[in-house]
C-alpha cells in the first residue's frame, strides 16, 4: 500500500514538472518579446503569475473602456496577448500617453505593456484657459488698487515737497553763492533725500524691506559705477561747475585758450562755446577748458600791441626813435598813459631793429586795425626823414669773381654819384585810418551781430553772467 502512495506521488511531482516545463516558455517570450519590437516596452516590478485568473480579451475590454472615456485619445486600439497590452492611437501630450501606460501597468493580469501611442497636438480655439489668466490678472489689480494709488499719493507728495525744500534752498542761498549753476545743483541736492525717503516708504508698503535697504544702502555704490561708466561726462559737468564758480571769464569774453582765440558764446555742462574771428563755433571741452591756461582780453579794457621796424646802420637810431614815437602819440587810438616806447631791440645782419610798443582801448578799436594804421604812418615818417630800412643781407658768392665797371669815373677813376633823395609819399599815407582799415572799431561787435544771427551749435542753459556793456 504505501508502494502504492509514493508511486502516485512521484507520478504527480513528474506530471508537475512537465506541466512546469511546458508554461515557463511561454511567458519568458512574452516578457522578450517586446524588445525587438520598434515601441517602447514597459516591464512590471512585480511577479508574473504562471497560471492567470483574468483572461486577455477581459484586460483589453476593461482598458478600452477606461481610455475611452477619458476622451483624451483618438483611433484607439488596445490588444492583449499573454497578458502584454499594446496600445495604439494618438494623444495630445506626453503626460496623456504616460497616463495610459501606467493605467495598463496596475491593470489585474498585465504582465508588461507595449506603449506605441503618438503624439499629434492639436491646435486649440478653447479661450477658457485665457479668460482664467485675465481673472487672476484681475484679481492681482485689484489686490494692488490700493498700493498703486498711496504709492503714486506719496511720490506726488515727495515731489511738491522736494520742490518746495529746492526752492527754499535757493532762496537762502542766493545771497552766498552766486553761480547759477551751483545754487541749482545744491538745491537738487538737498531735495534728493526726500524723493529716496518716498521711495523707501513705498518699498515698505508693498512689503519689500530688504529692497528698501538695498535701494539706500546701493546708492552710493550705483553712483560709484555709473560715475566710472560715465567719468568723461562726469568730469565735464563737474568742471563746468567750478568755472562758473571761478568766473574766469564771461558771455561776451574775448579770450584765448587751448590754442583757440574768439568771444565766448556759451557755457553748458559739456562744453565752452566760443565764436573765433573767423566766425566759426568752436566747442571745448570744460574739463579741458579748467585745466588749460585762459587768457582773457576783455578783463582789462587797455591792451599793448606792438612791432619791430628796422633801419640802417648808417641812420640815426635816436631820429628814428624820436619820428617813430610822435607818430604814435599823434594817432587818437593810442593811449598816451601808459606812454608808446621805441626800443632797441636787437642788431641784426643788415638793420638795426627797434621793437614799438603801445597801449590803447581794446574795447573800443581793433588790435589788427591799429597796428596797420600805426605800421603805415611810421614808414611813412622814416621815409620822409631819409632814413632807410633795408632787406635783410643775402651773401652771393662768385667763384670765378665778377668784373664790375663804374659809370661816370673820372681818369683818376673817381666815381661822381649824384644824390636823388627820397621822394616824399602821398599826404593819405599819414591819415588815422585810411580805407582798407575801416574806422578801427573792434570786431567784437561785429563778431556778435554774426553769433546773434546764427543758430546756437550746442542747446542748452547758459551757466556764465552776461558780460556788461562796454
């Protein structure tokens, strides 16, 4: 009897192990089985049952179900085969297709799931997502309503308020500083903080206290940066300050500076505008301007021009002093205090060079118009009195030597030369001033009827005090 027994229970452990051995196939191809498909496969972590309670055509029924009814998947096809679902259609997105992937994986019975849906998005007309975005727009305007309005409230009131503390400035400051352009810039000054306090009380409104504290505490750092960023513009305008300070010259100005020479124009907080005697607009740089030497004509009224005339060796140097100076307190421009001088300035090759020096109002003549009116009547004087003002020497050489023969010798070879004296030159030669130079007026006037008549090179506010009438 208990032969029989163990033969039946190794029949039975037999016909399990061949049972065993024909199943195992089978879901060890389907779990390979997707990998040489062109889809993805998505495997299970879990165990694969060898004897499945839920039959294919079950698990494709309930999945097509469930899918369909999101209504989130067109040409929709949902296959089982040993227990691999493959899934076909198309989706709007990414996360819809992993959607379904994963609705498959947690299905009863599922071994793995072959996910071979496309993506094709459509293109929708749908604005409700829109409207949705303009309510909370709407919503947010309204939560900020009030702060807008004691925001624009305060800085209206920090801006009347800091005019008012400017115009106050000005007023007590008029007296000490006179500069314009410097009672403007400490009165701006003064006014800054009270825009800064205003900014940092709507900082604190709205909630953003450490942007409150960053904005003051980096006001000095953002001026340090823009400072460097902007260094040359910055060193213009501060040097158009300090010269309207210094008013080393003023509008209406003759001055000379950097090598340029004209009526100042202009003085704004880039540049110098000056009218040369040209009557083109020259534009320098302050900075350049401060730092150069400025020499102004206009400051004292009384100029001293002068001009070197040489004569001959064998004249008198005193005659000639004594005609050049009468012919210079004889013309009005000259002003007899500080007197006109004749020196002796220097010996030259052939002449003997007498350096004239005078004094006149250069408010009232032209420094180029008295020198040529005073230049022709002392030639006209040392002509008339003989006295000769030869060409400088040349020195020719002959190598060969040079046959000279005197007309008129007589047999004891003397040499009879007859004296022709100078010619006296025309009466007009001895006027003040004769046609080609006018009345002798300065040009400043005319130089400024041409400036006033054309248009301004540079807009702008000028910073320096009109010159007064002269």
């Amino acid at each position: 009897m208990s032969h029989l027994r163990t033969t039946a229970a190794t029949l039975r452990a037999l016909c399990l192990a061949a049972l065993t051995a024909a199943l195992l196939p089978a879901p060890a191809m389907a779990q390979t089985a997707p990998t040489a498909l062109d889809s993805a496969a998505s495997d299970p972590q879990r165990e694969v049952s060898v004897a499945p309670d839920v039959r294919d055509s079950e698990i494709a029924d309930r999945l097509t179900r469930i899918l369909t009814a999101s209504g989130w998947f067109d040409a929709l096809d949902v296959e089982v085969s040993e227990g691999i679902v493959f899934i076909d259609g198309t989706a709007e997105n990414d996360e819809r297709k992993e959607w379904a992937r994963q609705l498959a994986l947690r299905t009863e019975g599922v071994v793995a799931v072959v996910d071979r849906i496309e993506i094709t998005p459509e293109i929708s007309w749908d604005l409700t997502p829109t409207w949705r975005e303009i309510e909370r727009l709407a919503e947010r305007a309204q939560w900020f309503a009030p702060l807008t309005f004691a925001s624009i409230l305060i800085l209206a009131l920090a801006w009347l308020l800091s005019r008012g503390v400017a115009a106050l400035a000005r007023r007590s400051l008029r007296s000490r500083i006179t500069s314009p352009l410097l009672l403007n810039f400490v009165a701006r000054v003064v006014s800054i903080p009270v825009i800064l306090i205003a900014l940092y009380l709507i900082l604190q409104i709205a909630g953003l206290t450490r942007l409150a504290v960053t904005v003051l505490g980096g006001t000095g750092l953002v001026g340090i940066i823009v400072g460097l960023a902007f260094r040359e513009i910055a060193e213009n305008s501060l040097a158009s300050i300090l010269l309207s300070m210094r008013n080393p010259f003023r509008a209406g100005d003759w001055i000379r500076v950097a090598d340029y020479q004209g009526i100042v124009q202009n003085l704004n907080m880039r540049t110098t505008v000056l009218l040369t005697l040209e009557g083109n607009h020259v534009q320098i740089p302050n900075a350049l301007v401060y730092k150069s030497i400025i020499e102004n004509f206009s400051t004292n009224p009384n100029r001293r021009s002068e001009f070197t005339v040489g004569i001959g060796y064998d004249d008198s140097v005193l005659e000639a002093q004594e005609i050049i100076v009468a012919a210079l307190r004889a013309h009005p421009a000259v002003l007899n205090d500080p007197e006109p001088s004749a020196l002796v300035d220097e010996l030259g090759a052939s002449t003997v060079d007498i350096k004239v020096q005078y004094w006149f109002d250069g408010h009232a003549y032209s420094v180029f118009k008295v020198r040529s009116a005073l230049m022709r009547q002392v030639k006209l004087g040392l002509q008339n009195a003989g006295i000769s003002m030869p060409d400088s020497s040349r020195e020719i050489i002959f190598p060969d030597g040079v046959t000279v023969r005197h007309e008129g010798a007589d047999a004891a070879g003397d040499m009879r030369i007859s004296a022709h004296p100078a010619p006296l030159l025309p009466e007009e030669d001895a006027a003040d001033a004769t046609a080609g130079e006018g009345d002798l007026a300065s040009e400043a006037q005319d130089l400024q009827r041409q400036a006033d008549a054309a248009p301004a090179p540079e807009e702008g506010a000028n910073l320096l005090a009109e010159a007064p009438p002269r």
